[in-house]
C-alpha cells in the first residue's frame, strides 16, 4: 500500500501551486474620495460611477449592466468600478450613510441591494414620511435617521447584506458620516450635471445608458 502511495504522494509535491483567481466582485476597498472600488485596483480600465441611491435611472443602469459589467468586466479583472454617491435627498443621504459605512466585505452586496430592492423601500419612505414628516422635524437629526431607515426598510437592507444592528446604529448617530457625505456629495455637484453619470480613465461622460458606454469600456480595454 506504502508503494503504491509514494507515488502519488511525490507527484503532488512537486506540482507547481497554482493560485486561485480573485472573485473581483465581491472585492472592494476605500477610496481616496472616501468611496468603494470595487474590483482589481490595477485593473487597466476605471470606471467611476456617480450614483444616487433614490435614482430611477441608477438602478435600470446597475440591472442592464450586471450581466456584462460586473459578470464579466469586473470578474474578469480588467475593469473596477468606484462608486461615488450623489444625494439627492435625506432618505438617499440615509442609504449612503450605511452603504459607506458598510465595510469593504459587505459594501458590494449592500450597494447591489439598495437598487435591486429601491421600488420597495422607496414606497415604504414615501408612505412614512407622509405620516410622519412634520414629528420628524422634532428629533435629533441622529434619532431622524434612524427612525428613517427603519420606516424605508433600509435597515433591514443593511442587516440582510451582512451589517449587524450596532454597526447600523452607530453609523446613524455618528454626525461625522453625514457631514461627510453632504459634503462629497456637494463637491460631486460641482462637476456633473445628473445621475448615473460616469469617468471613464479620467474621461467624464454624462448622458449615457449601458448600450452607450458597453462598447466605450470594451474600446478601452475592458473583457
């Protein structure tokens, strides 16, 4: 029996490691602009999305994109993507409260959540600020967001992404996040004209769908 292992044994010593890919899609880090990429950060091609959560048009971009941008461009490794928020309005400074503060594990699931699942949630914080925008504007602006995100459902978005309770809760007190996505937001402002608009290796292009920009990416680069 020894013998007929020996073999086999030395056979696998010697045989060469070959690494496992990288699952780029659910790979992301900090950016310098205090936002996510998500992908291979040496990728030839970046893209840089600038996205609100509350955007029709974001979310028909992010599904009739999937397929192709992330099932093939970011898997692939040739192409990341950076997410920039761009708010247009307190329950959108909500969703991108707690998709910054998610982390760079839970960040693509969440970001992929918040559109798949906006008809919803943005139903629900419609209906809830209609009942009750005016005692809202008694709270703290820290008691305001959380009572928002629970009356939207966002913070049920954000627990099934993977974000626990206490990370949620001190996201949504922590007047620093807010400060800090108004301001990001206010500065993305300056430089686009609507959402979704894109950076394509530093190139701005504005006005665009998926058909649009599928062949501008794959031009650059990207597989």
């Amino acid at each position: 029996m020894m013998r007929r292992l020996f073999p086999i044994l030395a056979l696998a010593l010697s045989a060469p490691i070959v690494a496992a890919p990288r699952a780029w899609t659910s790979v992301a880090a900090p950016a310098a602009q205090g936002s996510y990429v998500i992908g291979n950060p040496a990728a030839r091609v970046k893209l840089i999305e600038y996205a609100s959560y509350t955007c029709p048009h974001c979310a028909h971009f992010t599904r009739d994109s999937a397929a192709i941008l992330k099932g093939k461009m970011i898997a692939s490794g040739s192409l990341s993507l950076e997410i920039r928020s761009s708010i247009h309005d307190r329950y959108d400074l909500v969703a991108a409260m707690l998709a910054r503060c998610s982390g760079t594990t839970v960040f693509p699931r969440l970001h992929e959540a918040l559109f798949a699942r906006q008809d919803d949630w943005l139903k629900n914080a419609m209906e809830f600020d209609s009942a009750n925008g005016q005692r809202l504007g008694l709270y703290s602006p820290a008691a305001q967001y959380r009572a928002m995100a629970q009356g939207a459902g966002l913070d049920a978005i954000a627990r099934d992404a993977g974000m626990t309770q206490a990370a949620i809760d001190q996201c949504l007190a922590d007047p620093a996040v807010a400060q800090a996505a108004i301001e990001r937001a206010t500065k993305y402002g300056e430089k686009i004209r609507g959402t979704p608009a894109f950076e394509l290796n530093g190139k701005l292009i504005e006005g665009t769908d998926w058909a649009k920009l599928e062949p501008m990416l794959r031009a650059a680069g990207a597989k």
